[in-house]
C-alpha cells in the first residue's frame, strides 16, 4: 500500500563528503573502488574522510599519496591531491606543510612504501617531529606487485619471494616501525591499531582522528599504523583474512598506543615569515657582482627565442660546463631559461650530456628529446644523439671528418677538429668553449656581454677566463669562415 505522505528519516550511515560522489577511474565502475573485496585500505579510506568530515577540515586537507595500493586515492577523496615517488610522501608531505602551513597534510602509506624505501624518509620526518599525519597500513606484504616479502612481513610467512616462509637467518626479524619511530623525542603520538573486528575498528577510527586533531592544534607528528588483511594476496577469504589481523597478525605487532605526549606538547611555533627576495643574496652571503644581473643585456628587439640543445660528450671534456654557460648567459638576458645534466658515474671519462632550452616564453620541459641542435663532442655522442635531431636542425661535431653513415640530408653539419684548434690556442681543455662559440654565431640569440658576463660568474680562474674568451672568439670566427664568408 503505497502513501504521498513523505517519510521521515535521518541517515545513519552514508558516504563521506570528502569521497566524490563518484569515482571516475573507469567509466563503467564510477561506484567503486580498485580496492579488493575484504582489503583494508578501503576501511581505512571510509575512516579517514569520516575524521575529516567531522574535523570540518576538507578544504584544507592535502593528501599525499604515493606507490602502493593506495596510488589511486586521489580519485576518490575529494582533498587537495599530491602523488608521491615510492617511498617519499613523508618528504613530500613535509615540504607542503612547510610552504603551506595552514594547510592540513596527510601522509597515506603502505608497509612496502613506508618501513622499506621510505624508511628513511619516515625516519628523518617523526625525528624532525614535522607537523603531519601518517596513516600507516600494514598488510606484511608487497600487495600491488604480487606479494613478495616485505619489511613487516612475519616470520614463517609465505611469500613469492619467501616460499618457504621468512627466515630470521636469511630474511632477518620483521620491522616494528611504530616501536622503531616511537623511541625517537619527536613524535608527539603514536598507535598501532587493527581491522580485525567491529570493535578494533571502531578504536581505529578513533585513532585516526586522534591523529589528525594533533594536526589542527599544532602539536607535531602524528603516525597511527593500521593491521589490515590482504585477502587476495593472502589466498583467504575476507573473513579469514579479517581473523588472521586478530588471532595472528598482533602476536607479532601488539596493539597499542607506543607514544602520546598530547598532554603535555605545546603547539609548534609559527615559521618565521620567509625573507624578502632582496634579502637573500646577503643571507647567502653572495656579492652582488656573482649575481645575474637579470635584463642587463636583455635580447634586443622582439625576437622570440626558443632554442633546444643536446649537449654530449666524455666526463671531463667540459660538457656540463658549456650547458652552464650557455643557459646562464640567457639568464643574463632575460630569457627564461632549463639546464639538465646527465652523467655516469665515472668523473673523467665516462659519458655526459645535459640539455639546454632558452626561450622567450615559459619552459614546458627541461628535457630536449628533439634538439634544435647537438653538440657532439665525441663519436659515440654523436651516434647515440644524431637520429634525434629535428628536420633543419644543425649538428656540431668534434672531428676532421663527419661519419658518412651518419649524415642526414635534412640536418645541417659543422664538423671540425675542435680539440687540435684548442690545442693550438694553448689547452685542449678549451674546445668546449670553441663548440659553444660557433654554437654562440650560429643561432645570434645571445649578446656577447651576456656571455662574457656567464663565463666570469663560472669560471673564477683570471687564466682560464682569458684562454675560454679566446676560446670563444675562435669558434665564432671558425662558423663564420665555413658557413657565412663562404656563403655556406
């Protein structure tokens, strides 16, 4: 029997306002999450919006979430999202929090991310008693990449790189990472809670709120791990995996609070308010003539500028010298400018390159996978460079002759000894400012007070300033003579 009387009714239950209404990670699946069916991150996820909620803290949570089974959060917590690299949240939560310290930061991580290469980070971070809140959930095991042994993982644990179970002798003891960051003075609070029953659960929400409380009030760090199950990776059902948290999980990892000094800390000061930018180099103790004196000779006339260079060669032949120059020459005329360095481990020969882009408008990327142009300092660069190259770009070779396998019609080549020039001038060292001078006269987007102004920032040496001015006098003159004078 039906009524048009409208019903009273008061919610008792219902999704978090800090979930979005609907999870657009697949189309066909925007009610759920990828989380598996009995896995205890979902719990923990419903426990921390409703703490946030009842905070009425949504607008200023920032939640930082990075590799693991939880690196899909930001689909779902309608928050400020940041993703972390494996095992960094803690150093990203802490630099958020510092730039943003109204803000409130949340450091959401898994076993396998937080106590193996984060616990480092982790570490350092409950040391500095940094102002955040970590959710810690441990399942013992690496979830997401299938289930190898992980630090929390327990002794006689099966995994599939432990298939006969952990062994102290070859695998060591489990971490205890909440005992661990609790013997440091820091932290101002620190639980282990669990998922295996209704009424753990409920404490662990409570924890988790707990935690997030020590936040708003400034008290410093907080960490509340969480025991969850991992039925899938387990090989269990939900509920079994649910029991194996209470009756097997906690004889290695007790329950408990392992720090709590709420009661007696006192709100961390504020941060002083940062300097003035005028202050700065006096801080650093840096004279104003080190410094690039920004438009001092600003490119002339409106010319857009937008120059990509690869820059590659041995260790030792001054690669990363002749990016430094150049992009600090167009920060001295007022381009916006990338330099990216890229090396072996070996200090003297191994291989190094760097990119450069100088450009009148905003940098996308300091990567150049296309070059403009490629400064080739060896054979090897060359033949590991010269296909990426862009159609009418210009290769600039050190060599008498140019590889015939290598030469593109549609590429433009300046091939000379750059290193016996150099020698000639008096130090082989100097061939990376010969390049960069013929570099300098092929493009003439740089004026040369620009670039004069770079090399004495970077090289203090009085001799070396000389032979690299010199240097870069004769690449321009060795350009000029093979393209310009020659009507090349």
């Amino acid at each position: 029997m039906c009524s048009d009387t409208a019903l009273d009714y008061e919610v008792a239950q219902g999704r978090a306002q800090s979930f979005y209404a609907r999870f657009e990670r697949k189309d066909e699946l925007q009610h759920q999450t990828h989380y598996c069916p009995g896995c205890g991150h979902g719990i923990a996820n419903k426990m921390l919006a409703r703490a946030i909620d009842e905070l009425g803290i949504q607008d200023r949570t920032i939640l930082v979430g990075p590799v693991g089974c939880s690196v899909f959060t930001y689909y779902y917590f309608d928050v400020g999202n940041i993703q972390a690299a494996h095992g960094r949240a803690p150093a990203v939560a802490t630099a958020v929090k510092r730039s943003r310290p109204e803000a409130v930061v949340i450091s959401y991580q898994g076993d396998g991310d937080l106590s193996a290469i984060g616990s480092a980070e982790i570490l350092h971070a409950a040391n500095r008693g940094e102002n955040i809140t970590v959710i810690f959930v441990n399942n013992a095991i690496y979830s997401m990449t299938g289930g190898q042994a992980a630090p929390t993982t327990l002794l006689g644990q099966k995994s599939t790189t432990t298939p006969g179970g952990r062994a102290a002798d070859t695998e060591g003891y489990p971490l205890h990472m909440s005992e661990l960051l609790a013997t440091l003075e820091a932290p101002v609070y620190i639980e282990r809670v669990g998922l295996g029953d209704n009424k753990q659960t409920a404490q662990a929400g409570r924890a988790i709120r707990r935690a997030l409380e020590n936040q708003v009030r400034g008290l410093g760090f907080s960490l509340v791990e969480v025991l969850a199950p991992c039925p899938t990776i387990w090989k269990m059902s939900p509920v079994d995996a649910q029991h194996w948290v209470r009756d097997v999980m906690e004889k290695t990892f007790p329950l408990g609070v392992m720090r709590d000094r709420t009661g007696e800390a006192m709100p961390k000061p504020a941060a002083p308010p940062s300097p003035a930018l005028e202050e700065i180099p006096r801080i650093l103790g840096v004279a104003d003539e080190d410094l690039p004196q920004g438009n001092a000779h600003a490119v002339e006339g409106s010319r857009e500028v937008d120059l990509e260079v690869r820059i590659a060669g041995f260790g030792g032949q001054g690669v990363l010298l002749l990016g430094e120059v150049l992009a600090e020459a167009g920060l001295d005329a007022g381009l916006e400018v990338s330099w990216l360095p890229s090396y072996g481990p070996e200090m003297r020969s191994g291989t190094s390159n760097c990119h450069v882009r100088l450009a009148s408008g905003s940098i996308d990327s300091p990567l150049v996978s296309a070059p403009g142009i490629l400064v080739a300092m060896n054979e090897p660069s060359l033949r590991k460079f010269d296909r990426s190259v862009r159609p009418g770009g210009w290769v600039i070779y050190n060599g008498s002759e140019f590889p015939a396998d290598c030469a593109r019609a549609d590429v433009r080549v300046l091939a000379l000894p750059f290193t016996e020039v150099a020698h000639q001038l008096g130090d082989a060292r100097a061939s990376n400012m010969i390049m960069l001078g013929a570099l300098l006269e092929m493009t003439a987007v740089l004026p040369e007070a620009s670039v004069g102004a770079a090399l004495r920032r970077l090289v203090k040496n009085p001799r070396w300033i000389e032979l690299d001015e010199r240097a870069l006098a004769r690449g321009r003159a060795l350009f000029r003579e093979a393209y310009v004078e020659v009507g090349a």
